[in-house]
C-alpha cells in the first residue's frame, strides 16, 4: 500500500474524529533521533523505555541491536550500540525499578534482562507459566513484577522479580486480538485489544478481566501499545498514527499526534514511554526515528 493511501485512509480517520483531535494537542515536538552518535541510521525502531534515573532504551528493531541514551534536563546524550545473540529482534522494552534492561525479542519470544550497561544477565523463565506460554508485550511495576501478556492464552500471567509466576488470568477470546497490557499504582491491570479496539481491566485481586470500554472505533482505529501515566491511559493507535487518552475509568479524552512525515508527526507508531520531567518518548517505527515531545503545561 501507497504512503498516498495510507495517508488518504487515516486523514479520513482522523476527520471522523471531529473537534476531538484538535482539543489534545498538547504534545509538542521537542527533538528526533534519526541516527546514532556514529551516523548509522535507525531502521523501524520498535521498542522505547524510560527510567527514573534519566536512562532511555531504544529497540533499533531492524539494525537488530539496543541503544543507551540518558535524557536530563531536556537533552539526550549517549547513544551506545548494543548487540546481543541472544537479542536478534528487539521489539518491546522496560526499565525495572534497579535500572536493569528488560527486552522482549518477537522472533524468540522470548524476555532477557541486562543490566544497565547492556550486559546480559540471562533468561526471564516465567517459573509455573503454562507450557507453549507466548510473550507478546510485557510490563513492570514499581516493585519489579512483571505483567506478561500471553498471546497463546490468551492471558496474562503476574510473576515477581525473580520470574515466579504468581497469578493467572484468562483474556476473553471471541475474536479479539490482545497487543498488550499496563498497570497502575494500586495494581489494577489493563489489556488492549487490537481488533475490537477495546479496553479490558482486571483490578488487583481479580479472578476476570471486565470490559472498561466498549468498541472505540471512533476514536481509535488498531490500537496496539498501553502507557499508564498520571491516572491516564495513553493508547497508542498504529493504524491510525496518533495516540488516543482515556481516563483510567475508560472514557475519553482526546487525541494526541497525526500522521505525517515531518518532525512532530508520526507514521505507524509503536512503543512510548514517559520521562520523569513528563516529556514522551515515541518510537515512530514507519519513519525509522524516535521523536521526543513536551507534555508539560
């Protein structure tokens, strides 16, 4: 398909939206890393992660390889390559709470842990997982657990630090596809699914997922990536290029980014993360950058 159709089909997407797209702008373009320190060009970046401490990870997802920045005070700096055997295909990634590398690779589907250098520490074995389990996203919590979404199950399995798995809970099937889940201070859990654009949670203890939304199609057309940030969902939208915003309670708030080509703009994005100062991080994959965009006030 076309730049010039995909652009036509998604400017239609975004005009059905209404005054709603308008009403959130409220990122604004602040930097784009197209390359590395040494000029070597990012091919469809999957994968970005912020830490407390300042550090950032890029999933430079076509040069099969990590790179370690650090942001403060509005500025990126670093930039050093990591590659790995065990890491052929960086697609999503975290920062635990000790500022150690978590990384899902989408051809093994399988999670590693490195430590802040990029040094490999080994295997993530989600111990008492159900066989055949299948990562599709993960995420981590202020305590290091982690929430895996399982595409196989579908499901969600919780384990603790060390990988244990402690909790099982089954994701409805019915023709949904779940792309990936999040989780907010008091433990509730959410999940997406792609197709039905819809919102699923799970507060902490819960045996089930509930439905938090209905279908959003109006305002969201594939939605494939979860960041709770400040009491918000924000729903990353590939399909339609920018970002919707729901409030944790599901209804909406407003749009956030377009489709485009030029700084500011993003083409089938992917993975976002926040930075302590609130500036966002997106992984603009269709235009092989990562953008950084100012949210505050």
């Amino acid at each position: 398909m076309s730049r010039a159709i995909v652009f036509q089909s998604v400017l239609g997407l975004a005009m059905a939206f209404g005054p709603a797209v308008a009403a959130a702008q409220a990122f604004r373009h602040q930097s784009t890393v197209y390359s590395d320190p040494k000029e070597a060009q990012l091919r469809r970046p999957e994968g970005v992660a912020c830490g407390a401490s300042g550090a950032v990870v890029v999933a430079d997802t076509g040069n099969a390889r990590l790179l370690l920045y650090t942001y403060r005070d509005g500025a990126l700096t670093g930039g050093t390559q990591v590659k790995l055997a065990q890491v052929p295909y960086p697609y999503r990634v975290q920062l635990d709470p000790k500022g150690e590398v978590l990384v899902l690779d989408e051809k093994l589907r399988k999670i590693v842990r490195l430590d802040a250098k990029g040094a490999f520490l080994g295997n993530v074995g989600l111990e008492g997982a159900p066989a055949g389990a299948l990562p599709g996203s993960f995420k981590v919590d202020g305590a290091g657990n982690l929430y895996v979404l399982d595409v196989l199950g579908p499901r969600v399995l919780v384990a603790d630090p060390s990988g244990k798995v402690t909790r099982q809970l089954e994701l409805p099937r019915d023709g949904a596809q779940f792309t990936d889940v999040a989780v907010d201070g008091a433990g509730t859990i959410f999940a997406v699914d792609a197709v039905g654009a819809a919102i699923w949670s799970a507060d902490k203890g819960a045996t089930a997922f509930k439905r938090l939304t209905e279908s959003r199609k109006d305002v969201m057309s594939f939605p494939t990536y979860l960041a709770f940030h400040q009491g918000k969902l924000y729903v990353v939208d590939q399909h339609g290029s920018g970002i919707a915003i729901l409030a944790a309670d599901g209804s909406f708030q407003g749009r956030q980014l377009a489709l485009g080509w030029s700084p500011g703009l993003v083409y089938y994005p992917a993975q976002i993360c926040f930075a302590p100062d609130g500036a966002v991080f997106v992984a603009d994959r269709g235009n092989d950058r990562i953008q950084v965009f100012d949210t505050s006030r």
